[in-house]
C-alpha cells in the first residue's frame, strides 16, 4: 500500500511540476522523508539559464546517518552488499538528471528503484520552488 502511495504521489507531482523552462536561476532543495523509518533523501539543484547544471543527493538512514559506504555494515555481509549495491545505483541518479534534465527520464538502476522513487519526490519538490 505504500508503494502504490509513494507512486501515486510521485506521479502527481510529475504532473503539477515538469523540468524544463520556467525555472529560475539558483539552489533549490527538495526532501523525501520516509513515514516507515524517517529516513531522508534531500536534494540541492543548481539552475542555470533554466536548465539543471548541478544535483547533489544526500540520502540519510532512519538514525541520520549518510548512506556510504558504511551503510549497511551492521546487518551481516548479505544486507551490507545489498545496501551498497543500492548506494552504489543512487549514487548515479544525479549526474543522470543533470544529463537528461527530467527525473521522469531516469530509468531505474538494479538495486536502487526505491531511491529513485525517493529521488523523485525530492527533485519534484526542488523544481516546484524554482518555477517563475
């Protein structure tokens, strides 16, 4: 049920704020916050002559501390590499969106589709506070 939650608002967010002209020169932040654990996914765009020259991700677990490459070490080998192979893929989406310049454009990578999901709704949110 979440799942189909977070879809749904990822989706009408898609819909109410797209990427490209309209967009005002400067840094702009978006955030996700997890309602399962509180873990966070924020996201500082730099724009410039409305195009997305910048994204930096920061993604934080439920007790705040930054996913790297320490995520995940305290769950056993299995989980760990699972974490990192997921670290790894987030990690990505940024240099894919200043890329592509629209997050609807990114396509999942194995391992990290709900931080892209994530990503999403924070990149939405950045966007949406620097539309003209």
């Amino acid at each position: 049920m979440k799942k189909i939650l977070v879809v749904a608002l990822t989706l009408l967010l898609a819909l109410s704020v797209g990427c490209g002209g309209g967009l005002k020169d400067g840094t702009y932040s978006g955030m996700f916050t997890s309602t399962k654990d509180g873990a966070t996914t924020s996201v500082n765009l730099t724009i410039k002559d409305q195009k997305i020259v910048d994204c930096e991700l920061i993604a934080k677990d439920a007790k705040g501390d930054i996913k790297d490459e320490n995520y995940g070490k305290d769950a056993g080998e299995k989980n760990y590499q699972i974490a990192q192979k997921a670290v790894a893929g987030m990690k990505q989406y940024p240099a894919l969106l200043v890329e592509l310049q629209d997050v609807h454009d990114i396509e999942a990578i194995s391992g990290a589709s709900i931080s892209l999901v994530e990503f999403r709704i924070a990149v939405q949110e950045a966007l949406a506070k620097a539309k003209k």
